[in-house]
C-alpha cells in the first residue's frame, strides 16, 4: 500500500499499473450491478448504493480517490475508467429503483369503490 502523506490515503500498490486499475474496475463494475441487480427491496437498493456509492466510504470512491495519486500519463486512461464506473452505477440503481416502484405499484392492493 502506498500512503499519501498530504491527504493520508492509502491507495493499492498494484494499482500503480494502470491496466490492473482498469481490470480492477471492471471487476468491481460487475460485483456493483450484481449487487444492485439482487436487491430485492427499496431498503436493500439503498444498502447496496451506500456500501458501492456512498459519498464517504463507497468503494467506487477508493477507485475515484486513487487518480490524483497516479502518474499522469495513467490517469488518462484510470480517470474515464473510475468515471464509467460510477455512471454505470447510478444508471443501475436508478433503473432498478423505477424496476422496484413498477413492481410495488402493480402488487399494490386495489381499491374497490364499489363496497358499502
């Protein structure tokens, strides 16, 4: 692990290779969708986007975290792959929010008027 004095960070050695980052996170990008994809309830989506996309500890952060320490002839190539990453993220959990709220609204119980 290699420490960043200024902002005490700590980022993986290996990920001084810039194509070990960029598998890295492709592998997270799988586990993310995945993740999003079993959530089966609106309270488990929101685990699941806090523990992958959370402001302060989401593990897409250490990825998004990791480019400024980079060389920058790596971080052209690390920077687009920690930014697709975090957009394939929110477009899956927005998308299987709108899956979860179709599903509640049609197993939601109807209202028969028609009752005294």
């Amino acid at each position: 692990m290699t420490v960043d004095p200024i902002r005490q960070m700590s980022i993986p050695d290996h990920w001084q290779d810039v194509a070990r980052f960029v598998a890295d996170a492709d592998a997270a990008r799988h586990q993310m969708l995945a993740a999003f994809a079993a959530a089966g309830t609106h309270a488990e989506l929101a685990a699941a986007q806090a523990e992958w996309l959370g402001r302060k500890s989401g593990r897409v952060n250490a990825f998004l975290d990791a480019i400024p320490h980079l060389p920058a002839d790596q971080r052209r190539v690390a920077g687009p792959a920690a930014n697709a990453l975090r957009e394939a993220g929110r477009a899956r959990a927005a998308e299987r929010e709108r899956e979860l709220a179709a599903t509640a609204a049609h197993d939601a119980p109807t209202l028969d008027l028609t009752m005294p």
